[in-house]
C-alpha cells in the first residue's frame, strides 16, 4: 500500500496522474471492478481505513472491532476503530506527540473520529465518505475529508480532498472562501479539548489533495 500529500506549487502534473489513474477504471471491463466484501481494508497510521498517514473511503464489515498502532516519529498513536454501523465508523485514539510545541515535553493526546459512507461503489462511481478527524480533542490533529475509493482487479486507489490537519500540506486554496472569506480561518483549540469545534469544520486557507494505492496479491493469506 502507498499514500502520498500533494504540496502547493506543483500539483498540476501529480494530481491529473491520480486522477487518470483514479477515473480510468470504468474504460476497462466492468468484471471484478466492484468493491470485493472478502477483502478487508487496512487501518491507517491514526486509526480507521486507510493508507499510511491518508484516509480511504473504504469501510471494516459491520460490528468490526479494530486495535492499531503506530510509531512514527515524531509520534506514537494507539487507535481502537469501532465500525458500528455499515455506514459509520467511529476511531478512539491516543497519541503521543513531540513535535506540537517548542517546550520539549511530549503532548499526551486523545481524540475521537467519525466517518460517514455517502454512497457506494458501482461500475462508473466510486465509493464515496466524508471524514470529521479530532472532532472532540484538542484540535491538534483536527481535520476533515472528502474521499473516493474505486477497484480495478487487486488495485485499489483513493483520492481525497483534506481540510485542517489533512490540508497542512496545502495543493491549492480552500473552495469554500469563495463563499465566504471566514472559511480562510481556522482556529483550532490546544487546550483540553472535550469541545466540538463546529465553527472550524471545512476551514482553513488551504486544501491539501491526497491520494493512494493498494494492492491486493493473489497469494492467499498473504
């Protein structure tokens, strides 16, 4: 599996890429296009399907119950995902991160997820989720999601929209200022958390684009 950001600057080449790879599945042979139920998705660094540090639209069978961990520097995260219904899937997560704040000391987080299937796959659309990351923390990892997930045969590939946290690595200018300028601001709250933070959702002056691969071998149990 691979999952990559795509920085501002020079998207142009990198995002048509996946987007010819990501809309490039209905030319071919509508056979084994569909998303395959026996095959389980893989958690991410922070919890919930995905790809390493990126988000999948891809969903556990119901009333899966996942424990993950991960340890990359400059953080440790230990993620408990619940898939409590079809189209829900909730992530518990504790962290521990070093890179926060300039003091030295390690912030001991706890955040909550929430995802949300919006359709599923068919022969010519993707399966499609949005994603609400740190909803009830402290907002250090707060961020949300729009992501597309389409098989062709054992591949597998996503590409998303991030806001917050996911759009730190921004590609181009948050759509939603066109609306209004007050979705060019983000505040996120350090404190200690336990706060929704409604009026931050989809802000932020950036929108980072992400996007992945996964590929499923034909050995068995491998």
């Amino acid at each position: 599996e691979a999952g990559m950001f795509f920085r501002r600057g020079r998207p142009s080449l990198r995002a048509l890429l996946c987007l010819v790879l990501f809309w490039s599945a209905p030319m071919f042979p509508a056979k084994g296009m569909a998303a395959d139920p026996d095959v389980i998705p893989s958690p991410s660094n922070y919890g919930g399907a995905g790809l390493l540090d990126t988000r999948t639209a891809r969903f556990f069978p119901d009333g899966y119950l996942v424990l993950s961990t991960s340890f990359t520097q400059p953080d440790d995260r230990y993620a408990i995902t619940f898939q409590a219904l079809p189209w829900a899937e909730l992530t518990f997560r504790y962290a521990i991160t070093r890179a926060i704040f300039d003091t030295g000391v390690p912030l001991h987080d706890r955040s909550f997820d929430m995802k949300f299937r919006l359709s599923h796959e068919s022969e010519y659309l993707p399966e499609l989720a949005l994603g609400f990351q740190d909803i009830l923390g402290t907002g250090v990892y707060s961020g949300e999601y729009l992501v597309g997930s389409k098989r062709w045969g054992p591949i597998d590939f996503t590409l998303g929209l991030g806001w917050g946290r996911l759009g730190s690595r921004g590609t181009f200018q948050n759509p939603f200022g066109l609306v209004s300028s007050s979705f060019l601001t983000r505040i996120n709250n350090v404190g200690l958390g336990g706060v929704p933070l409604f009026t931050s959702y989809f802000h932020g002056p950036d929108v980072g684009l992400f996007g992945g691969i996964e590929y499923n071998t034909p050995i068995e149990n491998l």
